[in-house]
C-alpha cells in the first residue's frame, strides 16, 4: 500500500527516553506530508494530461491514417485518370488519323474521279471535232461537185464565170467555233 500524506501525518511514534524531540519529528513528517501531496497532486495531474494526451494522440493517429489512406486514394485516382487520359488521347489520335486518311483518300478518289472526266472530255471534244471535220469535208466535197455538175450542163443561157475552186481551212473553221 501507498503511503499518503495523511498517512504521514497521523503517522505515530514510541516514545523513548533518549529519543529524538517528538517535535522536530511532527515537524518534518508535517513538511514531508506537504511536499508528498504535493507531488501527488502533480503525478494526478500529469496523469491526467498524459490520458488526454494520449486520446488526441489517438486522435490524432486516427486523422493521420484517414489522411494516408485518401493520399494514397488520391494518388491512385491520379493514376487512374492520367492513364484514362492518356488512353483516350491515344484513342483520339488513332481517330484522327484515321479519319485523315479516309479524307485523303476520298481526296486522291476525287482527283482521279475529275482526271478521267477531263480524260473523257477531252476524248469526246476530239471526236466532235474529228465529227465536224467530217461533216465540214463531206458538205465541202458535196458542194464541189455540185458546182462542177453546174458547169457542165447545157444551159440556154451563158452563165456568168465563177471561180470553180472553193478554199476552205477546216482546221481554221473549227478553231473559230471553239
């Protein structure tokens, strides 16, 4: 069992004939009861302050692992999104890229598609014109042939002198109606 300051006090001694004054005993064990109950006081309150200081260390333990755990969360999630974003940078590149190339093809399908149309123009305005040609020689030659047949029937009356020869340039013709 503790001894207590009260304890100290009421703390009796024999009596001796050669012993020591009972006053100066009463005295010290008085001043020793104090200073006892003085530091048990301050052990109480030490006490006291270490259990509260242990309830916020508690505490404070508890908040530092909610911390890590949403730091650690956090990081993860950061981690997550920085690899979804890379993900769906990655994916949108590739869908540029194909719809680029599906522009540029249909681009080089264009251009063909307008080099065979000029191609086939082209085609169609020399046979026209080969055509005109043609038609041009053959109205040429029929008309010559009727002047020749012109001068040579007998006619009651003398017809003026015509120049037999007609010139036509055809080339010329068709240059100046294209």
């Amino acid at each position: 069992m503790r001894t207590s300051p009260l304890s100290i006090k009421r703390q009796e001694f024999n009596k001796s004939f050669r012993g020591f004054s009972a006053e100066e005993v009463h005295s010290f064990l008085e001043k020793i009861a104090s200073e006892v109950e003085e530091l048990q006081t301050e052990n109480d309150s030490t006490k006291k302050q270490l259990e509260e200081a242990n309830v916020q260390l508690a505490e404070f333990k508890r908040i530092e692992k909610n911390l890590q755990d949403t730091l650690l969360k956090t990081q993860e999630n950061s981690a997550k999104a920085v690899e979804s974003t890379k993900k769906q940078t990655a994916l949108m590149l590739k869908e540029a890229e194909i719809k680029a190339s599906q522009m540029v093809e249909k681009a080089k399908e264009n251009a063909d598609d307008i080099r065979n149309s000029i191609i086939n123009l082209r085609e169609e305005r020399d046979l026209i014109i080969a055509k005109l040609k043609a038609i041009i020689t053959t109205q040429s030659h029929l008309l010559e042939m009727k002047i020749d047949k012109a001068d040579f029937e007998p006619s009651a009356a003398k017809k003026p002198e015509r120049q037999t020869k007609v010139e036509i340039n055809i080339d010329d013709f068709v240059d100046k109606i294209l």
